[in-house]
C-alpha cells in the first residue's frame, strides 16, 4: 500500500482544525449582503405599494400594471371599479395598480 501514500506523508503531523466560527464566516458575511441589496429594499418597496393601495379612494386618477390609465369610481374590498372612457368601466383587482396619479392629469374621461 505505500505506493499509492509515501511513508513520509503518513507520518507528517495531523492537520490543525479551523475555528468553527472562521469557517462560517464568509457564508454569514455573504447572507448580510443579501439582506442589505436585496432582502431590505424589496419589502420596503411592498410595504409602500401596501400602504398606496390602501389610501386609494373615489375620484383618485390610476394606472394599472397592464398600463390603463383610468378614474376610480368604486372601492370594494380587494377590488376598484375604474372608468377609462366615457361609459366604460372595468374592474380591476387593487394590488395590479401601480401609480397613483395627481388630480388632473387626466382631462377627458
């Protein structure tokens, strides 16, 4: 068997453990910059779009996420009746808005 080990190998001195702690450390290291760039900002930016559709009442100028751009006629719970023409509504689900728009902007609806 000492040719697939030599005798000198066998006999070196064991090998030294590293610390527990220093060998996670890159792994938590790696979830904090996670947390910071990516974790943190994207519940912030739900926590906001959360509080924007909660604040929507009649009258405010929308954008949906599919890019209609309409008034809100109705509040209901978990849906907004929105006019996009003359006579013409639609129903639209309150987390698919996107934007909330300033009063007037839109001029002819």
């Amino acid at each position: 068997m000492s040719f697939f080990i030599s005798d000198a190998m066998a006999q070196a001195a064991p090998a030294q453990q590293a610390d527990p702690i220093m060998s996670f450390l890159p792994l938590i290291i790696l979830f904090v910059i996670f947390y910071f760039l990516l974790i943190r900002p994207q519940q912030k930016k739900a926590k906001e779009h959360k509080q924007m559709v909660e604040t929507i009442k009649k009258g405010d100028e929308i954008v949906t996420q599919g890019g209609i751009v309409g008034k809100v006629t109705d509040v209901s719970e978990g849906f907004l009746t929105c006019e996009i023409a003359d006579k013409v509504e639609v129903k639209v689900q309150s987390h698919a808005i996107s934007t909330v728009l300033p009063k007037g902007t839109i001029k002819t609806i």
